[in-house]
C-alpha cells in the first residue's frame, strides 16, 4: 500500500489499525470508522451494564511516563468497559534518572506478557519508538508524546464535531493558543484536513505558531477577532503558566487580553458555533467563565466522548495487531 | 614495497589530471608514472576501471579516545578512517579530559602511531576543557603538535573570552577552527521546518548559524586571527561566506558529507541515525552547500565521524547522542555525489586532499615522480554488504547498516605503506 512514512507503522498490510500513534498520514475511511465504531460505543455508557467483552482474557497497561489523572482515567475506564484486565503503572522520570533507560524498562514489561501498552511520555516520537524498536508485537496506543501527537484526543474531538455539527467539508474550524507546543493542535489538524474541512485557522502570536504551519494546509492568524469571524467550531488550547517563565509570553494578564474567549468576542462566530477545549481549563486565562459554562460550550460532553472514542481505537487496534501476528505467523 | 597498479583512473588535483596511467610505487614513494609501464619485478596490481587519487585529509573526525572507547579507539577508528580512504586526520579536541594539554595530545598522537594507519594531527581545545572561560596553554599545545584550535561545538558565549582567544590566537599566528552554532539557538534537535513542526521536534533555526558566523566573522576582523569555518550547514550560511572571502578574508570552510548527501527528510519517522549537530537542513540548503563546493566557498569536504555504541541512539528522539559514524559508508555516499550532481571527481578529491592540506599549509605534489606515495585505489563498481561484521570502525550508528552499497576502497597507501586493502 501507498502511505506516508508516518502512517506505514501503524497499519497492518492490509491497512487496519495496529498501533496508533499519531493522525498524520491516516487514511479518511479508517478515521470516519474509528468515529463510527466511537459513536456506538457512546451508548454503551448510558447502558445499566457498562461492558462490552471485546478485550476479555487481554492485558492492557497503562504506561505513564508522564502525570496525568484525566487522560489515564478514561483509559482505564475504557479499558475495562472493553472487559480488558488493566495495570497501572506510573513510571516517573526518577526511576530513569536512577540511570534505567526507556529501553530497559521496557524490555522488563515486554516480559509481562501484555496486549496493549498505553503510552504517555514528555518526548516527541516515544510511542514511535516503542512502536517500532520495541515491542513490535504489542498494540501501541500514544496518550501523548511530547508535542508531536495525542491522537485520542484529536479524535475526540472530531467525534464531539460529528455528533453536533454538519459534515466536516463544510465547517469553519479555529485552534486558538498555544500551537507550538500542542501536541492536540497537531493531531486535530491532520484529522480536520483528513476529514474534508477545507478551513482550519489556528490563531496565536507568532512565539506560539510552529513554524510553517501553513505547510499542513491551515491559515494562520494572530488576530483572534479576524480569526473567529463565521466559525462554526471553536477548540480552545491550554495554555501552560511556565510559556511566561520560558520568553513566550510576557503575562497570562496580556494574553487574556489577546486571545481570551470572552462573550464579546464569541459573537464574532457563527450563532450556533460550539465551543471546546481539551481541558483542564484556565479561566480567565484562555476563556471566559461564562463562556467555559454557557450553552454553546460542549466542554463537559468531550469527556464522555473521551472514552468512547478510546474503546474504539483500543478495540481497532488490538483486532489489527491480533491479526498481524496470524499473518506473520503464517509467514514463518 | 615494489608495487606497479596498472591501468587506473588516474584522478590528481593537484595536476587537473583525469587519465588512465599506470603508477609504480617503491621505496615509499612515486617512482614511475606513465600510460604504460613495464616494470619487471613489482607486484602487479591490474586496476582496470579502479580510481587511484591522493589519500584523503579529515579536517574533522572524532576519534573517542581518552574517555569514550566504549564508542570507538583510536585504533579502531583511524583503521576505519584508513578504509575510507584517509591518510591524515584532525580529531576533535571534544575528548575527556579534552585535548587541552600535552599529555593529552601526546597520548592521541602515540596511540595514532602505534595504530599505524593514519597520520593524526591533533586540533587542540581553544579553551580549557572546553569550558569557555580560560584560554588553553596554546603555545605549548602548537609545539606539541596542534595543528589549530577549537572550542569544538561549545560556543564561547562569552565575547570577552572570544575576543581574548582570537587576540591570543592572532599574536602567534594559530590558526582557528570555529563551528559557528548559537548556543542557545541550538537547544534543538532538527532543522526548523515543516517536518520539525510536524514531528514535534524543537526546530534549530538557520538563524543559528548565521548569527554566529557574522559574530565569529567581526571577531576576525577585529583581531586578525585566521579562522576556519566546520560543517557548514545552511544556504544563508554558505553565501555569508562567499562574500565575506569575495572581501578577502582569510577565511575557509568545509562541509561534513552527510550534509552533501541528505536533507531533514531522513529524520522522518524519528530515525535517530540522522539526529546530527548541525542539524540536516532543507534540500535548498544541501543544493547551496554542492554550489558552494562548486565554486569555491567551500575548500574542503570532513567526514564528522561520530562513532557510538548502539544504547545512545537507542532513545526517544531527542535524548539519542548526536553524530554519524560515517566511515563506512564515506565512498559509497562520495561516489554517489560525483554521480547525481555536476561536482566531478577531480573536484570531490580536491576537496579532500589538496585544499584541506593547503589550507593547513601542507604541501604536497599529488601523483609524481618522486612525491610521497599517499594514494587510495577505489573500486566505483564493487557491490558489498555493510554488515556488523563487514564494519570497521567500532560506532554502531551505522545509517545504512545492513545496505548493498556500491563502491568501495581497494587499497590505502600511506607514505607508500598499506593501511587498508580490502578483502574478497
């Protein structure tokens, strides 16, 4: 098959999902089935019996290289949902100061026997580099490395645009903050270009735009005014305190006056636009309360669309790398 | 040594010559060169298509040794230097301890004799321990064998201390290796562009380079120090260079060949194998740096060789070693410059022998009778495997391990003794 570096990794030979670690170089058809597969998990939750036995008798472990309570949350909820058994491991960066490498830790899980490894770790690419050096056998799903990607995320929210918007190739869709260092960013746009929207603006000063981002087919605004007229989607990034102690910003005070969301400025989008944000939010930094609370912000659906989407990729994903393994069982 | 090799490519910079000859070597030198020569006792070496031209000068290799043998000797990787066809090499002062004393450099050259392949020049640190804050003992370092000086990639951030050195380097007439990079502008791991953007990589900024250069090239001119630019890797930084020699300054530079060969595309998919200081760049960039190999901004072409054990590319991105070991593959990737660009090979040889000598004020007198025989015999046509058993220096970051290359060194001859001839 055709595909972008990026992409080769992730798909089996015959173009499912094994691991996923990045949106970039997916095809369309695997994203809109992952939303398909994620839209019928949504109910699964509302049921009175939350499970589904796709993952029974399969392990999956959580590997936290970096802290996070929300995103390990729904992991392990989704998880279980799956009927999977669960281990969570938080692997600060102590025990790799302790002068153990990212590859020894490994090998001693590979030892473990596990299905899946869900990875978040503060570098670019180490769900890459697991993916591909290590445990070539083990589904891979990427939590969020670094600042490259969280694919999960991404398509969260693309799910939270499905649910409550038209198709995708008509949409209006603004990204405002913190780009440079958002792995989200990244991902939501590969999945918005993937997905047919035809126009993505992400919005920030110049010290928080990667450079070249209009290569990746978006247009690029510092003038938040501008860049919301006739949105139809707003995504909200979080924008980290230490962006001031590092010379990207000179104050949260003077950004909030930037590219704060506040009712004022709301209205510059279309009537019906839809608010998101990743969370967790800052208010008054990046939004408004009154806007994080009001009726156009979905804010609070995006976490229970958060697992769902999680159940579809892990259950892609574990059906792929079992097949894989036929195939190169097979070839053996 | 009474060797006649008969019917080579005959390829001489220092002559312009590009012929087929027949060259006979004894006593350590060129005894007889000629279109065909008849010489009754010499071993016969039938060259037929092969290329003999000058053995090659490293203005920069780093050779590991004292401190880091676990990555490479000095044995190990002067033998590997000789299997790519050098005969004299630069090794960077970036050792541990550096090469700030003459301990040191004694220890780098008698390990480099004792090896016997390669004759090793030293560049000894610019400051001690490469610590950018006191001068190093370079009168002494010069007399025990420096050839010149460098802070290899640490910046003197300082501009006191940079102006100290250059003043203090100008007194005496040292000559000045710079590897023009901002510190802080370097905190990166790629070329910031589109694919840093997309990799989630911390972009080094062309800026990087530039600012340093137009810093280094005022100190110069302040001081009237004499100072050699390494590893040039940006078109911005190549035409600063072009007019600042077009003024007159007595300037040179060089170019590591794996910024000949590959741009920030080989990055992709976090190939660790390419994470290299200064980072790979933009194909515009690379087309910059072949025309200014082209027209002479440009002297000299360096392997930057970095040998490391396998666990420092073993990493997420950002946290592998930087470096290539490049030895190994350092004819195969020449051979396939002088076929997919306009630079020939009288050029690609000239840059790696006669200009980097000239420079270091070398003289030499290529292919002729009487001259020193520091030749290497390449055949441009042999397919062979690069393997971990068929690599000769100790680095494991080999980028094209376990690739079919094309080209290799058939016979190293230093002062007409062999230091490399290549096995069936």
């Amino acid at each position: 098959m055709n595909l972008p570096p990026s992409a080769q990794l992730q798909l089996t030979e015959t173009g499912e999902l094994r691991h996923f670690l990045s949106i970039d170089g997916l095809p369309k058809t695997l994203l809109e089935r992952i939303l398909d597969t994620a839209n019928s998990f949504v109910v699964v939750g509302n049921q009175e019996v939350k499970k589904v036995p796709l993952l029974r008798g399969k392990t999956v472990v959580n590997l936290f290289f970096e802290n996070s309570t929300r995103t390990r949350s729904t992991f392990e909820l989704a998880a279980q949902r799956l009927s999977a058994d669960v281990l969570n491991l938080d692997i600060n960066t102590s025990a790799t100061s302790k002068g153990e490498s990212l590859l020894d830790t490994l090998r001693n899980l590979r030892a473990m026997h596990s299905d899946m490894f869900v990875v978040r770790h503060s570098q670019s690419g180490a769900a890459h580099f697991i993916a591909q050096q290590v445990t070539p056998n083990v589904a891979i799903i990427n939590a969020g490395d670094g600042r490259h990607a969280h694919p999960t995320q991404a398509m969260l929210d693309m799910l939270t645009i499905y649910r409550h918007k038209a198709s995708f190739d008509q949409l209006k869709v603004a990204i405002v903050g913190d780009i440079l260092h958002s792995r989200v960013a990244r991902d939501q746009v590969h999945a918005l270009t993937t997905l047919g929207c035809q126009d993505v603006r992400l919005i920030g000063p110049n010290t928080l735009l990667p450079t070249a981002a209009e290569e990746l087919g978006v247009t690029t605004y510092n003038d938040l005014d501008k860049g919301l007229e006739d949105v139809d989607v707003i995504i909200m990034l979080r924008l980290q305190t230490e962006r001031m102690d590092s010379a990207f910003l000179p104050s949260a005070s003077e950004y909030y006056q930037a590219y704060g969301l506040t009712r004022q400025r709301l209205c510059k989008a279309k009537s019906d636009a839809i608010v998101m944000h990743p969370g967790p939010i800052n208010r008054g930094i990046e939004i408004e309360s009154e806007v994080a609370d009001g009726e156009q912000s979905l804010i609070l659906n995006q976490v229970g669309y958060g697992i769902a989407i999680r159940m579809a990729v892990m259950s892609m994903a574990m059906s792929g790398q079992m097949q894989q393994r036929q195939i190169m069982e097979a070839n053996q | 040594m009474n060797i006649l090799i008969r019917q080579a490519r005959v390829v001489d910079p220092y002559q312009q010559l590009d012929a087929i000859m027949d060259v006979h070597i004894a006593d350590g030198n060129i005894q007889a060169i000629g279109a065909e020569l008849n010489i009754p006792d010499a071993q016969v070496i039938e060259a037929k298509g092969q290329i003999l031209c000058p053995n090659f000068t490293d203005l920069l290799s780093y050779l590991r040794q004292p401190g880091n043998s676990q990555k490479g000797t000095i044995a190990s990787e002067t033998r590997a230097a000789a299997s790519a066809g050098f005969g004299t090499l630069l090794p960077s002062p970036d050792t541990q301890p550096a090469s700030d004393s003459t301990a040191v450099l004694e220890l780098v050259q008698d390990r480099a004799e004792q090896a016997g392949y390669c004759q090793v020049l030293p560049i000894a640190a610019l400051t001690q321990g490469l610590q950018s804050t006191h001068l190093s003992n370079m009168l002494g370092l010069n007399k025990a064998g420096a050839v010149a000086f460098s802070n290899a990639g640490y910046d003197i951030t300082d501009n006191t201390v940079l102006l100290r050195c250059y003043e203090y380097a100008a007194t005496y007439k040292l000559k000045i290796f710079v590897q023009a990079r901002d510190a802080a502008l370097s905190h990166g791991h790629m070329h910031d562009g589109i694919l840093a953007t997309q990799l989630g990589l911390n972009g080094i900024p062309v800026i990087a380079e530039t600012l340093a250069i137009s810093r280094h090239l005022q100190m110069m001119q302040h001081t009237g120090v004499s100072c050699h630019f390494q590893q040039l890797s940006s078109a911005a930084g190549v035409e600063m260079l072009r007019q600042a020699k077009a003024q007159g300054l007595a300037i040179s530079a060089d170019v590591d060949l794996a910024h000949l060969c590959n741009t920030e595309q080989q990055v992709q998919g976090y190939n660790s194998q390419y994470h290299v200081q200064p980072p790979l760049r933009h194909e515009s960039d690379r087309q910059a740096l072949i025309a200014g190999l082209a027209d002479g901004t440009i002297d000299a072409i360096v392997s930057a060789h970095q040998p490391h054990e396998a666990a420092a590319k073993q990493a997420p991105f950002a946290d592998t070693a930087t470096g290539m070991a490049i030895y190994d593959i350092f004819m195969p990737l020449l051979l396939s410059l002088a076929a997919d660009t306009n630079l020939s090979l009288l050029q690609l040889t000239a840059a790696l022998s006669k200009q980097p000598r000239s420079l270091l004020g070398l003289d030499e007198n290529g292919l002729t009778v009487g001259a020193a025989a520091n030749l290497c015999l390449i055949d441009p046509n042999l397919s062979w495997q690069l393997t971990s058993t068929s690599q000769q220096s100790r680095g494991a970051n080999q980028c094209l391990q376990n690739s079919t290359l094309m080209g290799r060194v058939m016979l190293t001859l230093q002062h007409g003794k062999v230091t490399w001839q290549a096995h069936d």
